[in-house]
C-alpha cells in the first residue's frame, strides 16, 4: 500500500496578527484549485522534515491513528485536519506516527497506510494493523460516527478521538434501521467497548454528549482544535461579501442559507460566496437565487483573501463538535452568525464574537443586523481575532500530547481485561 511523505506545514509565525489595514482593493477571483477549504494543497513533491529527538520515558513512541479518511481524501474536512495537525505535530516531537485508514492516501511526513475503500477498511483495519503496521505504544481510534470497536480486538493502550456524537445524524442519511443500528452501534461503542479509555472530546458540548451517553467525566479530556497563524490581513471587501464554507452535505444546510438568502438580500445586498464541495452541490446550485457564486474548492491563499475580505462567515449546520472554519474566520478578524447548537457555542462567544440564532428568523436578523453596522461588525471581529488568539495547532498538539502520555500510563498500571 502507498506510504507517502509531503512537506510539512510552514511553521506558526510568533506575532499576534495585525489588524486589518491596508488600501481597498477590489475581491479576488475565485479559481478552482487542489486543496479542500481549511487544507493545504496537494501534488507537491515529498521532503523529508527535521525532526527531535524521540520522546522521553513515560510518552507513548509509536502512536498509531485509526481513521475513516486522511487528507488525500476527496471528502476530508475538519476531522482529518485535526488528525493531520496532531500527528504532524507529534512527529515533530520525535514520535514515530502512522495514520490508518481507507483510501485514497496522500503525501505526509508521518506514515499513511490505506487499509482498503471508504467502507470496506473497516473490516480490514485489524488485519492491516497487524500486517502494514505492527507493534505500537498508543492505538487513537478516532470515532467519528461507525467506530471500529479497536479494543474488542486490540489490547495495547487505546486512546478514543471524538469530534461530535452522531445521535441526530444517523436519520439523516440511513434509513431507518440502519440509522437505529448505527446509533446504537456508535453509543455502544463510546460508553462500551472503550469504557476503560481515556476519550478525548474536542470541546465541552462533545464531552457533554458523552456524558449524556453515560461516558463518566473523569475519562473525558478536551482538547481544542487550533488554526494557523494567519499572516498578513486584508481589509473586507467594499460591497456587502458574505461567506459560507464547508463540505457540501445535509447538514451543514446551505439550503437553508439559501432560502434565507432572499430573505435578507433585498436589505442588504451584496454577495453571498459557498467554498466547498460535496455531494449537494448540484441541488443547491439548481436553487441558488441572484448574487449566489459557488467557488468549490479553493487554495489556502483564496480561502484566506475571501475569510478576510469577508463581512461575516454564516454557518447555519446542525450539528458540530466545533466548527473549525468559524475560528478560522475569526483568526482574520470575520465574526460569524450560526444557530444555538453544542459545538458553535464554543466557539462562538454570543454577542461578542459572533452572533448565535434560536430559530431561522432571528438568524436572517442578526444577518441583517451585523451587515448594517460597520460599528458592530467591527467590534466582534476584534473581539473575535484576539479570542483566536488562544487556539493555535501548536496548543492543541501540547494537550493531546498530554493525554496520549495519561492514556500510556494508565495501561501500563492497570492491567488489561
């Protein structure tokens, strides 16, 4: 199976980021590129990245990741660039990291190992550990809707990555035995098979998900998710500039945004821009209304001009563990305006960084309300800029790290079952 090495990311720049300035100028273009929304471009040539020396006594060495996707995936999102981050980053510290998966697998500087397709992987993951991967000090199963069940048939220091419970989701996308048999399969799997391991929830509304499941808290560790350093800023574009941006799927509920869309554009005006792609994508184009683009995929220069540039990033999904693009936003200045759901009320302060909705009217309000006041709009993007501040893949690399080391002691002094 390919096992791939690509550059590293550009290391995070020190200084706090400016503020906006500089002379108007008019929005970029909006080229369709390689790289996914919040991803780095792919097709560059493998290097090889300097590394530490390996980690002390007590740290986990070889940390494996068993996961849906990786990076090189056509429909990677937040997920797997919180697994890429993480392993990037423990690589740096001296582990020796692989990330198993299903295919296709892309260029990294840990070791990728594509176990089979989409779905299959899931029944080869145990055999691909044992034959492509072997031996290792930490198993991170990331659980992010079907889980593998790892410890049913892994023994060594299991560690479980949760981004959100799936409860609500299954009857989205399933029929409905499938979705009662992969609810109860994911709740199971969460409180169950891996009662004995440490989980680690990306923000407190996960870790309240899990709580709810009967996961005990004191098994329950947050680690946030971060964003790079942004660089220089540029100022928002001239004319009204509003954002969405994400995977094309139900329920991120562009659809939703659309028909709020013409609600809110005869007050407004301006333009309302959709990066991303996804299997919605032909319907929601089929019903877009005037002054609606769909830039797909976009470079990470594009997506930084138009998260700049942009007046307010709407995320109006259902459900999210976090909701990394809003502090990706938020890293450039841009407040955001969602609804009241676990995830986006970490990471958005209501009222000071952003703005959250109760209900599909009081959101196409705040919409308009933040859209009509430089002044406001203003304030919640310093407010939200300086919050950002606080969440830097380099911090999220250090709590995880702590957990890994928590989650290889703990095995060592409690024997298996």
């Amino acid at each position: 199976m390919p096992q791939h090495v690509p550059p590293s990311p550009a290391a995070e720049a020190a200084a706090p980021s400016p503020a906006r300035t500089g002379s108007r100028r008019p929005l970029p273009g909006l080229p369709d590129s390689a790289g996914l929304p919040g991803l780095p471009d792919r097709g560059a040539a493998p290097t090889a990245g300097l590394r530490t020396q390996p980690p002390g006594p007590g740290l986990p060495r070889r940390i494996v990741f068993l996961a849906r996707r990786d990076l090189g995936n056509p429909a990677a999102g937040g997920s797997e660039l919180l697994v890429d981050r993480i392993a990037d980053g423990l690589t740096d510290h001296g582990h020796q990291v692989t990330l198993l998966c299903g295919g296709p697998a892309a260029y990294r500087d840990y070791r990728v190992v594509s176990a089979g397709g989409d779905a299959d992987h899931f029944l080869r993951a145990r055999r691909a550990l044992a034959r492509q991967v072997g031996d290792c000090d930490l198993l991170v199963e990331v659980c992010n809707g079907m889980p593998y069940l790892a410890p049913l048939w892994h023994r060594g220091p299991t560690l479980c990555l949760v981004n959100h419970v799936h409860t609500d989701l299954w009857q989205m996308r399933y029929p409905a035995p499938a979705a009662r048999l992969g609810r109860r399969l994911e709740h199971w799997a969460l409180a169950g098979s891996h009662r004995r391991n440490l989980k680690v929830a990306v923000s407190r509304s996960t870790a309240a998900a899990l709580a709810a499941l009967g996961v005990p808290e004191e098994d329950v560790r947050v680690v946030h998710n971060g964003v790079e350093e942004p660089g220089p800023l540029l100022p928002e574009a001239p004319e009204p500039l509003f954002l969405a941006m994400g995977r094309l799927v139900e329920y991120k509920r562009i659809d939703l945004l659309l028909r709020l869309w013409e609600r809110v554009r005869p007050v407004t005006g301006g333009r309302l821009v959709i990066v991303g792609d996804g299997p919605e994508r032909a319907r929601l184009e089929a019903m877009a209304g005037p002054d609606v683009s769909f830039a797909g995929h976009v470079s990470e220069a594009e997506k930084h001009r138009l998260l700049c540039r942009a007046w307010l990033l709407l995320h109006p999904s259902m459900v999210e563990g976090w909701g990394l693009v809003v502090t990706e936003a938020a890293a450039r200045g841009t407040p955001a305006v969602g609804f009241d759901i676990p995830g986006l009320r970490d990471s958005v302060e209501d009222g000071r960084t952003g703005l959250l909705a109760r209900g599909e009217s009081s959101f196409a309000a705040h919409w308009c309300t933040v859209a009509l006041s430089p002044r406001r709009r203003e304030a919640l993007g310093r407010a939200a800029e300086l919050r950002a501040r606080r969440f830097r893949w380099a911090n999220t690399v250090r709590s995880f790290r702590a957990v890994a080391a928590e989650a290889y002691a703990r095995a060592a002094a409690v024997p298996a079952a």
